[in-house]
C-alpha cells in the first residue's frame, strides 16, 4: 500500500526548510499574488524558483496556491503567475477559481490542477466532476465525517485530507463575513477573522460562537492511508516554522510508527492551540465541544524555550537521498568520480593528474571518509566504490573539489523534474456580452405560502425539500417554479437525487446549484441548470465554462462591485441578488449548539449578537446554519437598470410577509421594510 503523503504548509523559505529536514513529502506555498493567506510572505518568481530547487533536490513535491477568486481586470497578471509557477517547475496548482483552471490549462496543458478546499467540495458528486473535468487532486472540505470520505474514495482521482491545524467555521469558499463587515474577502485570501473576536447566541451574555478549535485527526492518519487518502495535509502557512516541523513530525511519526511519542505530542500543543483540539467533524460527533479559544496558557506554553528546542531538531541539513559514489584512480591519469542517485548519473574528471606517492600513499579507507563527508547537502552515500592503485597520492582538496562538482551537478539535475511546455502566446480576450433589452426578475423563498405577486416571476426557487403536494399546487395555480437544492448537501447525495427524480415525476425541470455537486447530480439527471452565487462566479472565464457545461445561467458572486459586473464578457445570461439578507457563512458546526442549546429547545431561527450589538440571523435546514447578514441588501429598480445583466434575484430567508406581499416593485417592498438597508458590496467591492 502506497503511504500517505504528508502535506506541510509554508508560508516562508525558513519554513520550506523546516517541513523538508522534519520529513515532509510535500509542500504547499502561496504565489504572492492570488494566495488564500495574503498575509503570509508567500514566494515572488526568483523565491518559488529557489524553494521548488531546494525542495526538489530533496524529493519533496511543491503545490503553489493561486486559490483566490480572480477578476477579469487582473487575468493577465494572473497569466504571468501560472508562468512563473511552470517555469519555477511546480509540481501542480491547487486553484479555488474555476476560470483559474480553464487558462492554467490553456497556458501549461500538463501541469497537474488541485481543487482547493476553497471550491466547497463536501459530496462525492462534486469529486466525480472535478476528476471528469481533469484535476489530479481534490481537497476535501475540513467538515466532512469519514463514512463521507470513504465515499469519495471510490473515485479514481487523488484526495486531500486536511488532518491538523485551524477550523473556519464556516465552509471554506463559502465565507463572505470578513467582506461584508471590512472589504477584506476571503475568497481573495485577505480574511481579518472577525469569527475568532466574541459572538453571544439569543441573548447569552459573552462567548465565541464562531470560534472552533483547532482540528486534528492525525491520529487517524492509518485509517485515512487504508481508505485511499492520498495525502495528509496540515493547515498553517501562517503559522512559525516551529509549528511546521512539529506538525510534520507527529504526522511523520503517527504514519510510520503508529504513535506519536509523548516529547512530540508536547511541543505540537505547546507550539499552538485553542483550548486543545478536536476530531469532531471526522467522527461526527459535533457539539460544544468542537469550541475554544486562543486563551492566555496557551499562548504562555509556547514559550521561547519550546520555539528553541524545534529549531535545535531541524538545524542541520538532511542526507535523505541515497547515492552511489564510483571513484577511480589510476598512476599517471586523471581521477574520475561518478555519482548516481538511482535516476541521474554524473561523472566529473579533474584537471590532476595521479602521481606515485612519496611519503604517505593515498588508501581506500581514507579515499571514501573524504568521500562521505557530505553533510551540508542532501546526500547520503550508502554505496562507495573505490578502484585505485597501489602507492598512489592525490591531495585531498581535488577529492573534495570532485566531490562538491558532482553533487552541485546532482542538484542541478535533480531541481528540474517536468520541463513544462508553456503556450506563452495564449491572449485571453472574450465575446462582448449584450444584456436583453427586457430584464427579468426571479425570485428565491424559503416556503410554499407565496402571494400572487410571485407568479409574475419568471422563476421562483422553493426548497428541493418542499412538500411534494404544495408543489404540485403552486404549479397548478400559475407559478413558474422551480427547486434548490440545499448548499450544505452533506451525507444527503442519494436523498438528494431521489428528491430530484421526484421533482421531474411531477414536472419541474429547473434546479438552483450552489456547488459543484449539485451541478453535477442535477446534470445527470436532465435537469435544466441555474448556478448561485454559491459557485463564485466573478470573471468571464468562469461564465465561459459555466456555458461550456450546460448551465442556462449564472447568479453572480455579490462579491462583485457594479464596475466588475458591467465589464463581464461572454453570453450566458447573468443575474445579481438584488434584495436579501445576504448568507454571509454556510455552518457545518451550528452556532447555536456551540451555545449549548440543543436542537429540541432550537426555534430553528435564532439571533446572533457581535460585541457592538449587531444582529445576526441564523437560519437551520437542519444540516447546517446559514449566518445571515444583520443589514437588508437592497438595489434599486434605477441601479439595477444600470446593470450588464439579464435578471436580479430577490433573496428572500426569514421574511414573514412573503405569502401577502401585493408587488415585487420597489415601492411595495420598501413600504414594508423597516431594517436597515445596505448595498451590500456592489459599491464598495473587496481587497
């Protein structure tokens, strides 16, 4: 059985250096402009191309991040990355962006493509379309038990386990709470963590319900090889190199040995923590438990005496390449050195000629210690072979001259590994898209009691889960309805399809999707395919492969400013949420179970409370919580005009005046709305 991979982040060359000598397989670093952890160092070309060498000579893979959602005024600069990454001689992108993918493949057809765990991926359905789609690898989302990992193991493509480091509460790709509140999105890498400052549950006095503490199933790590995981991967580029080579050596330690020694176990807590760790989501067990803190003894046990002792335990260089040495010297010629790692063979001859010795003749024991004497590179020579004559002398800095020219030469051989072909000359340019000259208006609810004033929709979204029989009523009255399929679709794949086949007995053929997997069953199962902003659509090449798939339209990322909107190219028609309470996260864990409160005692439409008293609310399907946003998202019918679009979306979550609402027209909806009204992001836009 292939062992699994340990996956080691590094947001730094110091901390390259620390996950290859603590014994990592491979590493994952940031590209420094379309990063997931902006705040990381992250690598510029000449610093990829020094850590891919470093790494490289070692044995060890390099993953580069471009895992941000990117928009079309940045696609060339996008362009010179992928480049860069090729000509620094990566071993595969891990992408979140869809149109990343689409050009990274135009650009380097044979660069392999990872999936981040920024596409949302939870379902083996959106396993089994990425790996149609071509990616090599797909890195699962952190919530998901091991019955659903061992699902997606039946799929032929590699998988990524995330196995220690820190939870987001929400999905990642998913999140828009940091975007909302300050521009700093986190689709583009750029999170403030507002989760981890104090969030109080329906009036609880204090807590921090968005706060998880860090997960850690690398005891497991036996389980996860026997499945078919692939690889093991750590969480952390923003994280101390310290924290990296003790994550890497537990996982190291628990893979090949079974357990993890009492010393290692130590400093990995020691190194970081919030109030210890959980397994919760790998055993499906969630709960109160799941939460913690950073508190004031975890940030005292690392201490500087702790960061001391890793550092001593990966100082030195590593010799974890097996070699041969072949040296030959003969009276009256010149020495010859060979070296072979098993893969490249180099020979060097020096300009010395071999002359009779005189005092002390050079001997084969003293011949190969020289030899040996490789501690500063990433040799070991297991095998020394030593063909020289009798009575012979040879001055020991031309053996230690050989020595570094044919291992310098061993590196250089060795740091190359694909020698990509790259289509420099690919121009990115689209069809210019031209709006319909009538705009449409759908409509999203999250029930069946609907007013007339919805039949005048070209669409109405109602939840795949409806009652069947008030499906059936609504289409005989005159609505144009369609269903959405939930955006948490954990462990509900087979129910899923079946609601859908259910859905076409009685007549509906449009289907909402949020993810891939939706996507995916829905497609299979003859279904007309409308994405949602779930799939973070934010530039032409992700609408040009969205039409290259069969969707009929696109919902557009709120991420999006107007400016960004108004320059989209391609043709599939496009629409943006025009009215909501904006989801700003899509919860595995529920924040108000973290409270303590039960689902029994759960209204199943609780409120949260940040630290200046904003709220939140929080709406359950129960599988998992949608955070809603605190202020009503609101465009008005002379913006909306204004916009390249085809249709708006009024969102509606937990309004309770939807089944009397008289117009969906601006003056109706405002003359019942007493929140606070924001635009949301379309004016102000993201970092």
């Amino acid at each position: 059985m292939k062992k699994i991979e340990i996956l080691a982040p590094a947001g730094s060359f110091d901390s390259v250096i620390a996950a290859v000598r603590s014994g990592a397989d491979a590493v994952y670093l940031g590209e420094k402009s379309f990063s997931a952890r902006s705040s990381a160092k992250n690598f510029d070309d000449e610093e990829l191309k020094k850590a891919t060498a470093y790494c490289h000579i070692h044995g060890v893979k390099v993953y580069v991040t471009i895992n941000t959602i990117v928009f079309d005024d940045e696609l060339e600069k996008l362009k010179k990355a992928i480049i860069s990454a090729a000509e620094a001689d990566v071993d595969a992108l891990i992408v979140q962006n869809i149109g990343v993918a689409r050009l990274a493949h135009e650009l380097v057809p044979e660069l392999a493509l990872h999936a981040s765990t920024q596409m949302s991926i939870h379902t083996a359905s959106g396993v089994k379309a990425l790996y149609e789609m071509g990616f090599k690898r797909v890195v699962l989302a952190r919530e998901m038990s091991k019955k659903e990992i061992e699902k997606c193991c039946e799929i032929p493509v590699e998988l990524e386990v995330f196995v220690h480091g820190a939870l987001c509460m929400c999905v990642s790709g998913q999140c828009y709470l940091s975007a909302m509140i300050g521009s700093r999105s986190g689709n583009r890498g750029a999170c403030a963590q507002p989760c981890r400052l104090p969030f109080s549950v329906n009036n609880q006095k204090g807590g921090h319900a968005l706060s998880l503490k860090d997960n850690s199933i690398v005891n497991y790590l036996g389980e996860l090889q026997n499945m078919g995981v692939a690889s093991a991967k750590i969480e952390g580029r923003m994280k101390r190199p310290e924290y990296v080579s003790a994550a890497v050596r537990a996982c190291v330690e628990q893979r090949d040995f079974g357990f993890i020694s009492d010393k290692t176990q130590e400093m990995l807590r020691g190194v970081f923590s919030r109030t210890g760790f959980t397994d919760a989501y790998y055993i499906g067990k969630t709960g109160s438990h799941m939460f913690g803190t950073r508190t004031k003894s975890d940030v005292v046990s690392a201490d500087e005496k702790l960061f001391s002792a890793i550092r001593s335990s990966y100082k030195d260089e590593i010799g974890n390449v097996e070699i041969t040495f072949d040296f030959t010297a003969k009276l009256g010629e010149n020495p010859v050195l060979v070296a072979s790692d098993g893969v490249h063979t180099v020979k060097k001859i020096s300009d010395t000629v071999t002359e009779k010795a005189i005092n002390r003749p050079l001997d084969k024991e003293k011949c190969e210690k020289q030899l040996k004497k490789t501690g500063s590179t990433a040799y070991n020579p297991t095998d020394v072979n030593i063909n020289i004559d009798d009575n012979i002398s040879i001055p020991l800095s031309v053996l230690n001259s050989l020595r570094r020219e044919v291992l310098n030469e061993l590196d250089t051989a060795r740091s190359v590994v694909h020698n990509y072909k790259i289509n420099r000359d690919y121009e990115i340019a689209f069809p210019k898209f031209t709006p319909p000259v009538e705009k449409t208006t759908r409509a999203r609810v999250p029930q069946t009691k609907l007013s007339d004033a919805f039949k005048k929709c070209e669409l109405v979204f109602v939840p795949l889960f409806a009652d069947k029989r008030e499906l059936v009523r609504l289409k005989n009255e005159g609505f144009n309805i369609g269903v959405e399929i939930p955006r948490g679709m954990f462990g509900r794949e087979d129910t899923i399809a079946k609601k859908l086949s259910e859905m076409k007995e009685i007549g509906i053929s449009d289907v909402l999707c949020n993810n891939l997997g939706a996507l995916y069953i829905a497609k299979n199962l003859g279904f007309t395919l409308h994405s949602g902003f779930g799939m973070n659509f934010v530039n032409t090449l992700d609408l040009l492969w969205a039409e290259e798939y069969g969707i009929k339209d696109a919902e557009l990322s709120f991420e999006l400013d107007f400016k960004r909107i108004n320059a989209l190219g391609g043709n599939i028609p496009r629409g943006i949420i025009s009215y909501g309470y904006l989801p700003l996260m899509l919860c595995r864990s529920c924040p108000v179970r973290g409270a303590g409160i039960e689902c029994k005692s759960c209204k199943n439409q609780s409120k949260m409370k940040d630290r200046i008293g904003k709220q939140f609310l929080l709406k359950c399907d129960g599988n998992c919580t949608e955070v809603l946003n605190c202020d009503l998202l609101f465009v008005s019918d002379k913006q909306f005009l204004t916009f390249s679009t085809s249709f708006n979306i009024f969102r509606f979550t937990v309004e309770n005046y939807v089944e009397t609402v008289e117009s969906l027209n601006e003056s109706s909806l405002i003359s019942m709305l007493k929140e606070k009204l924001t635009y949301g992001l379309y004016r102000r836009g993201v970092n």
